[in-house]
C-alpha cells in the first residue's frame, strides 16, 4: 500500500459518482432530481481535499518540481461550481435544465481531467519519493549500531 492509495480509492469513488451524475443528466432530469447527488460529491470532494493536502503536503517542494509545465491547479474550481449550484437549488430558484446541464457537464469533465493529470503526473512522483525514504531508513537503521557496540 502507497501513500496515494487512499487518495486513487477517493478518485474511483468521486469518478462513480460523476458517473451516475452523467447518467442522470442524459436522461434529462430535473436539477432538483441530482441535487442530493451534487450535495453528496461536494461534501465528499471537500473531504479528498482535506485528505489530499495532508497526504502531499510534506512532498510540496517535489510536485512543483514535477507539474513546472504547468499550474498546480487543485480540485477548489469544482468546488466552487458544485457550492454555487447547489445554493441555487436550496434557495428554490428555478435553473433552466440546458444551464444546469452544461455546468456541471464541465464539471464532470474537469474533475476526471484533474483526477487523471494527478493519478499520472503527481502520484508517481509522490510514491516514488516515499519508496527512496523508506529505503533510506532502512539503510541507515541497518547501518546503526546496536546497545553494547554489536549487532
């Protein structure tokens, strides 16, 4: 088990979820008919994030390293769409379904676009840092001498 591990089962579930989102929106249902499944992917992507910038945290220096090409951009956009529709839907506000619809159809997208550039850019580099430290300790605790100066 890797340090991301926790992090990839998040990404399935989350990608689950967009899945059936998707599958309700094909077949046209009301806003109001997704709201719970809007509600319950926000509270479950502000969990990963809590959990994501904990687990990466002491690796920060070694993703802005990996991701120079480009922005580091976390999952705060998505966030910040889903909170948006899902005050519209608790206030009664009526949303034409074509709106509603192309919201959070770019939110399915740039959610699985994020997950993916993470599982393959960040991932990696993250539980191959992890490897060499556990090797360095292991290294370095066979390496140290034991109580009397014997091993």
């Amino acid at each position: 088990m890797t340090l991301t591990t926790g992090l990839r089962h998040d990404h399935d579930v989350i990608r689950t979820k967009l899945t059936v989102l998707e599958e309700l929106l094909a077949l046209s249902h009301h806003p109001e008919t997704i709201r719970p499944l809007c509600h319950s992917l926000m509270r479950f992507l502000d969990g990963h994030m809590c959990k994501e910038e904990q687990t990466l945290a002491p690796y920060a220096h070694r993703i802005q390293q990996c991701m120079k090409q480009r922005t580091f951009r976390d999952h705060a956009e998505q966030r910040v769409v889903l909170r948006d529709l899902n005050a519209l839907f608790a206030q009664g506000i009526k949303i034409p379904v074509s709106l509603s619809v192309g919201h959070l159809s770019h939110l399915i997208d740039e959610l699985r676009e994020h997950m993916s550039e993470e599982e393959q850019g960040v991932f990696p580099v993250i539980d191959h840092a992890e490897e060499l430290m556990l090797e360095q300790r292991h290294a370095a605790s066979a390496e140290a001498p034991t109580i009397g100066g014997t091993r």
